[in-house]
C-alpha cells in the first residue's frame, strides 16, 4: 500500500463553501445547534441574514449577539473550527458593538467567552452568562465544555442530557460520531478537535452509556493545566504531565498502556507532527507503530459505519480511510472488493463535491 496515501489526501479534508445571502432575513434566531458549524453553506447564509436584519435593527444586543454567533460559525467552518487572525478582527468589531449597545450584559459575556475560548477568562465570562440568565439556551453547548474542562462529572451529564433533550446534536453529527466511537479500539484516548466532532461523541457516551471506556481529549482544552493533568492521569500515564500541544499526544503514546487515536478532522498540525504513525482503521488514526491488523479493522469498521453523506466535513473525511482501504485492495489485486470501495468512494465524493480532487490524486481512475 502507498504509505503516503493518507497524507496526500489530507489536504482534501477540510469542507469550504462560498458565503451565500438571502434577500430576506430571518425574523428569528437560527436553531441553536451544532449544525452551524457542520453545514458550510447554512452558517454563511445564517451570517448573511443577520447581518442585514442589524443593519434594519442597529444597536439590538440580542440580534447582534445572533449575528456575532453566525459570523462564529461560518468563519470556524472554513478553516476546520480554527478562526484567522482576520477572522478575529471581524468577530471583535460585531462584539465592541454589543459591548457599546449593552455593556456588561448576557450578550457581551457570551461574545468574549467565545472571542477567548479556551483560556480561562473565556470560562469566567460563560459563569457570569449563566449566572444572568441559566435559562438561555445559547449556553448549552458551552457548558458542556466548561464541564469538561473542569471535570465536573454532574454538569457533563446535565448539559449533555440539555443538548439531547433540545435536540441540539444534527443527526448527520450523531451518525458521524458513531462511526467514530466504533472504530476506537478498547480502552482507546480519542484525540478530537472541536465542537462538531468532540460534543457529539460525548453527548452520545453520557445519554446512552455506550463506549464509557473510550477516553475523549478535546485537543483545545489542553491549554488548561488542570484539564491536562486529570486526562495524564485517566490515561494512566506514568511522569510529569507534559505541556500543551502535539507534544501532549506524543508523551502520552509513550506514557500510558492506553491506545492512542485520532479523530480524521484533527487539526493538521498534530497530524503532521506524527509521520508514518497515523493509520486509518475506520473514521479514526490509530497512533502508532504499523501493524498487520490496520488493513484488518479497517475494512472491518468500513463495512459497519453510516457514512452520512450530510455532515459537511465529516462526511468528505470519509474519503480518506475509503482510499486507503481500495489502495489495500488494488495491491492484493482483490478486483470485487476495489470495485465496490471505489464505487461507494465516488457516490461520497459526489455527494461531497471532491469528485474531481480524488480523480486528480488517482484514488479514482476514471
């Protein structure tokens, strides 16, 4: 197999759609959900919209606080949940505004948590949010990360039951999650990267009881010392607790006896601090050294995963672990096999428009 598969591909990973408007904007908040974030084109038009009802409305916290929070998302959505440096000033402007329409109120708290996640006055803000009104439900998902930062075991399981109950977690999310969770070994450490990978697979482990063995880091809240130290210590890892990064990871594959994986939309700058470690066994990387059973647990979770052709970026990451496995079966000259992956290869890069970037890398030969 051509071991260097997996990283041409990642650069087919990330999801970017142009920014649509709508001539009409929305009378109402748009669900309060994840879905912002995994549905590209939705987030932006979102933005759009609330962009021209504060231009109607200046000086509206609430409308203002919907427009910073669709603004959040759409720009998150295009650099895989990371915002650049342009992204911030945007984002700040949107939050002086709100500062300067209501200082001091929900909405200004609730704007700085999210322009300062994950440092710790980012969580300060989210406690003085909550404490004006704890009905809102633009505070749950946040919460949920705040009990994961804090591990408090009672809020995990009250914000993941809201999220559930609110139907906050798209269900295209919940399906990409489950392939997710399946494809970790037992007793595995998932490395997640953000909100739309990370809360739900932890919404799915806390309201169903399913894959409880399965230790999920969100990678962003390794910038807290103490969120660092109580993952060090659940993985059982022996030594001083590392620093914040890919470095974490690193010490922690050679610390704990725990298998180490990856989420596939991981950012890329801890997949590339670990070359020639990172092995497609489903909709995860195992971290490590190579072995025989990969190409095994590969076509094995392959065979069981939904694959859902609507979860924005989740679903193009599909295309990855699909190449790897037709790649395994060109070399064993398993024509049947090939045939079939790279027919479900093409039906997934056209219903996520890569059908062109993988005829170009050759995964797919006409």
């Amino acid at each position: 197999m051509n071991r260097l598969l997996p990283y041409i591909l990642l650069a087919l990973l990330p999801l970017r759609s142009a920014a649509q408007t709508q001539e009409s904007p929305p009378s109402a908040p748009p669900p309060v959900a994840l879905q912002g974030v995994y549905d590209n084109q939705i987030a932006n038009s979102q933005a759009g919209q609330w962009k021209a009802l504060n231009s109607a409305q200046p000086g509206n916290a609430q409308l203002q606080l919907n427009w910073f929070r669709s603004e959040y998302n759409a720009r998150s959505s295009d650099n895989n949940g990371a915002l650049k440096g342009s992204d911030r000033i945007a984002l700040t402007t949107i939050a002086d505004d709100i500062k300067a329409s209501a200082p001091g109120s929900f909405e200004q708290h609730l704007a700085d948590y999210y322009l300062d996640f994950p440092s710790a006055p980012a969580f300060k803000d989210l406690s003085a949010a909550y404490g004006m009104a704890p009905e809102r439900v633009e505070l749950l998902a946040p919460m949920l990360s705040k009990a994961m930062v804090e591990g408090d075991a009672n809020g995990l399981k009250r914000w993941a039951d809201a999220l559930d109950s609110h139907g906050a977690i798209a269900v295209p999310l919940r399906s990409a999650a489950a392939d997710v969770l399946m494809s970790v070994g037992a007793n595995g450490i998932l490395f997640t990267n953000g909100d739309m990978d990370t809360q739900p697979a932890v919404v799915s482990q806390v309201t169903t009881g399913e894959r409880v063995d399965v230790l999920i880091v969100d990678r962003r809240l390794l910038s807290d010392a103490g969120y660092r130290t109580r993952v060090w210590n659940s993985a059982g890892a022996a030594g001083v607790v590392p620093g914040n990064g890919p470095g974490f990871a690193k010490a922690i594959l050679s610390a704990s006896a725990r298998p180490l994986y990856f989420a596939l939309s991981l950012d890329r700058s801890w997949l590339d601090a670990f070359p020639g470690e990172l092995h497609a066994v489903g909709a995860v990387f195992r971290v490590g050294t190579a072995r025989p059973e990969d190409a095994v647990m590969l076509a094995k979770h392959w065979a069981s995963m939904k694959k859902p052709l609507d979860a924005g970026p989740l679903s193009r990451n599909y295309l990855l672990p699909g190449a790897v496995l037709l790649a395994h079966y060109r070399a064993a000259e398993n024509t049947d096999k090939a045939t079939a992956i790279e027919a479900e290869l093409e039906r997934i890069a056209k219903a996520t428009g890569a059908l062109k970037d993988l005829q170009k890398a050759g995964v797919l030969q006409h």
